[in-house]
C-alpha cells in the first residue's frame, strides 16, 4: 500500500465548505508543476496541469488552483476568463479556456506572420515587447530550435531602438535569442540612465 498517498476518505475541514486550501494540503507534492512564467510554453504547462489535477484527483476549483501557479502577468490576463461550473471541475475545459484567452487559435502562417509585424511600441520596456512576443509564439507549431530561431528574428527586426539593434547584432554568429533579450535590457537601462544624466546636465 502506498502510504505517501492521503486515503480517498480522508476528513476535510469539519463542518465546512471544501476550499482551494484544503485541497491543496491534501495533495501529494508527486506531479505539481512548477510555476508558469510568461514565455514559458502555455500548452505544456496546461498538460502538466491536466497530470497533476488527475494524478491527485481533484474535481473542485480547479480554476483556482490552476491561478495559484501563473505568474502575475498570466494572472492577470487569465483572472476575468468567464467559466462555467463544468469548466472548473474539469481540467480539460478549463485549459482550454485558458488557452483561447492566452493563445486565440489561429494558423501557424498567420501568428509568423503576425510574429514578424510585431513592433516595440513608443515607450513600451523591452520587457514587456519580448512578452507580447513571447505570447504570439506560442501559437507557432516549430521544432524548439526552429522556434527560438524565428524568436530571435522577430524580436530583433521589432526593435525601436536602431542604436540597441546595432549593438545586439555585432556578435550575430553567438547570438541566441536569450542573449538578445539580455543585451537590449542591458542597453536600454543604460541609455535610460544616460539621458536622465544628460537632462540633469541641462
């Protein structure tokens, strides 16, 4: 007999409505995913989630549980997704919900296409660019390195900057797409700091 299990029948809160809480503490660590964060890939996370809620079978709030291990970001852009009953007792349904809000579905032409237009806006962080970024991607069927590849692309053609583009593609035979992004945060809060020190000198 497995002991790391909690038996089937083993008592909730007394007297009380079954909450997220005490799901989560009934369940067995075996499974949990590890928080989301964005640019990771949505769809696998919600396949490691659809694992986890089975393995520990949990049929109640699962709406909950699943907004407990997203970032802010996700949760914020998941958090007003409207759900019906069925939906957060089932996790198949619930994923996909959650996926159309995040990743509406459309072909893997459009989002490439769609990936490539994509711009860095006036005043807009290259943090928050590379998320918009990173969210479009996901809709693409690519091979990992194949998708990296067009990540990279993409993120560097949508740069506003001419001067952080120049920089980033001096060494273009070693740059990856984690390298890139690295680089423009790392310029960008340097010229943020350079002309702060200008407009002080004035």
């Amino acid at each position: 007999m497995d002991d790391t299990k909690p038996p089937k029948d083993m008592p909730l809160s007394t007297g009380k409505i079954q909450t997220v809480t005490d799901q989560m503490s009934r369940i067995s660590i075996i499974g949990k995913p590890r928080q989301f964060v964005y640019g990771d890939n949505f769809h696998q996370f919600c396949d490691r989630f659809t694992e986890y809620v089975t393995i520990n079978e949990l049929k109640k709030n699962l709406d909950m549980i699943f907004l407990s291990l997203v970032d802010n970001r996700t949760h914020a852009s998941l958090k007003s997704v409207e759900l019906d009953d069925d939906d957060k007792a089932d996790a198949a349904k619930l994923c996909d919900a959650f996926k159309n809000a995040i990743n509406p579905v459309v072909s893997n032409a459009n989002a490439l296409a769609k990936l490539y237009n994509l711009k860095q806006k006036s005043h807009e962080s290259i943090d928050d660019y590379n998320y918009r970024l990173g969210i479009i991607a996901q809709n693409l069927n690519f091979s990992p390195s194949d998708l990296t590849s067009h990540k990279l692309e993409a993120f560097i053609q949508g740069l506003r900057n001419i001067a952080i583009k120049i920089e980033i593609v001096r060494d273009r035979k070693n740059l990856t797409y984690d390298k890139a992004v690295s680089s423009a945060k790392s310029l960008e809060a340097f010229f943020i700091e350079d002309n702060k020190n200008n407009s002080d000198d004035t």
